[in-house]
C-alpha cells in the first residue's frame, strides 16, 4: 500500500483474507473517500476490540525477517511500484 498521509487525520485500511492455494492471503483495501466502504468504517470501528501491539514481540519479529522484508521492498521499488496495482491512501482521505 502506498499512502501520503497529513498529521492529525486518522486513515483507515480494510483487510482482507482470500484463499490461496496452500495458505490463505491477507489483502489491503484503502477506505478512500467515495469508495464502497467509506460510510461503513465507524461502524466496523464501534465493533471492534482494540488492542495495543506489543513492541518487544514486533521488534524480535522485525529482526528475525530483516532480511525477507528488506527483499520484498527491493523489489516493490525496483519492479512492482510501476504497476500502479496497489492501494492508495492521500491526504484528502482522511477524517
């Protein structure tokens, strides 16, 4: 997902789960303005159980896949970013 965000905004991104043929696959959906879900995030919001991440588990993660992320990202920006595939978030999305 690519995203030019502005300070003070809150932005909102759906998942989604589809299956693979060995595992299953999680998708990002920007929620831009005008867009199917729009009108839906505050009440996906309401239900939600919101939880705080743990950032020693996230740092320990981080640098056991250094190495993997750093690849993914080589090839985003060497051959996937031109695609224009992906999802998209700008500053007008925002709330």
């Amino acid at each position: 997902m690519e995203a030019e965000l502005e300070g003070g905004k809150v932005y909102y991104v759906i998942t989604q789960v589809r299956m693979g043929v060995w595992k299953a696959r999680v998708g990002l959906v920007a929620v831009n303005r005008g867009s199917e879900f729009w009108d839906k995030v505050q009440e996906y919001e309401r239900g939600l159980n919101k939880l705080q991440s743990d950032t020693e588990a996230l740092k320990k993660w981080e640098d056991k896949g250094k190495s993997k992320i750093k690849a993914v990202l080589t090839e985003y920006d060497t051959s996937l970013k031109a695609s224009g595939k992906w999802p998209r978030l700008k500053p007008e999305d925002g709330r």
